[in-house]
C-alpha cells in the first residue's frame, strides 16, 4: 500500500527564545518534522497567487496534525534545504 504522503518537511517558527544571560532574543526553532506532498505551482497560477513569474512557489499538502498551529504567521517550512514563506492557506 503506498502512502498519501511521499516527502517530509521541516515545520518552523520564528520567535523569541531566551538568550542565556536571562534576556530573550529573536530566533527560528524547528517545530517537528512533518509528512506532506509538495508539487510545483505553474507560472499561469502564479498571477493568481499574486505572485511574478520569476519567484518559485509550490504546493504543500500536509498532513493534519493536532500539535500545530499551521495558520501561525510566524510558521515557515523547510524542504531540501530551501525556506518556504506561507501566502496562502486553504483549509
């Protein structure tokens, strides 16, 4: 039986954290890991999105998970090595 979900994603925020001299300072902390399907969003969609021709976007279809807050403005993702922005959610 093969899976819904193929790839894994880093599921990041960016928030205060303290600074070990009992201050805080601002950093990104990684969440989990998480299963999903990421697929590329074609140019013609891009003008949908509000988006130009020359930024990359994809898709990402997660699994649901009740430990995190995905419409958290602070939440970001990494896959292979590359920061993913949210700019648009559907639920």
């Amino acid at each position: 039986m093969r899976r819904k979900y193929k790839y894994q994603i880093e599921v990041w925020s960016r928030g205060e954290v303290p600074d070990g001299s009992g201050g805080q300072t601002v950093a990104d902390t990684k969440l989990a890991d998480s299963w999903c399907n990421v697929t590329s969003v074609p140019i013609p969609k891009l003008i949908d999105y509000g988006l130009n021709n020359t930024q990359r976007a994809i898709t990402i279809e997660l699994r649901e998970r009740n430990d995190l807050d995905y419409f958290d403005t602070d939440i970001f993702f990494v896959y292979k090595g590359h920061k993913w922005v949210i700019t648009h959610i559907t639920d």
